[in-house]
C-alpha cells in the first residue's frame, strides 16, 4: 500500500518519496521544497478534514484533499 500525506497523523513526519502533480501546479510545489528526500509533519487539519497543514524546510504549506493524496511517502 502506497502511502501519502493524507494517511498521515497529526504530529507525524515521513519522508517524501515523490509527488503525481504534473503541470503548473507540480512546478509550483517543487518550488516550494517538495522533493524526493524531503522531511514532511503533518501539522493539523481542518475541521471537516482538508486543507491540511504541513511543515517542511521550516515553513508551513496548506494543501487540498487532491495534492495531499498526490505526495507519497517512504
């Protein structure tokens, strides 16, 4: 079973192994550190579940239900 970001707990860090976001948007979030090898927390999520928040390199990123399911984990 593949994990993602959206399997992750609040408090719970992994390593990114890659991301399926193609386009501008994959662009995008490479830019922001989202790359192989990269620690990620999952900070908290919202009350109904998304966006969720995560910390990497130092900073904190929202992301949506389709992003987090994107970013699988080692």
């Amino acid at each position: 079973m593949v994990k993602t970001v959206d399997d992750l707990q609040p408090g719970e860090t992994a390593i990114i192994k890659k991301h399926s976001v193609s386009g501008t948007l994959g662009k995008h979030l490479r830019e922001m550190g989202l790359i192989n090898g990269i620690p990620v927390k999952l900070e908290r999520r919202a009350p109904l579940g998304y966006p969720v928040e995560i910390k990497i390199q130092g900073f904190s990123l929202a992301l949506r239900k389709e992003e987090a399911q994107a970013i699988e984990l080692e």
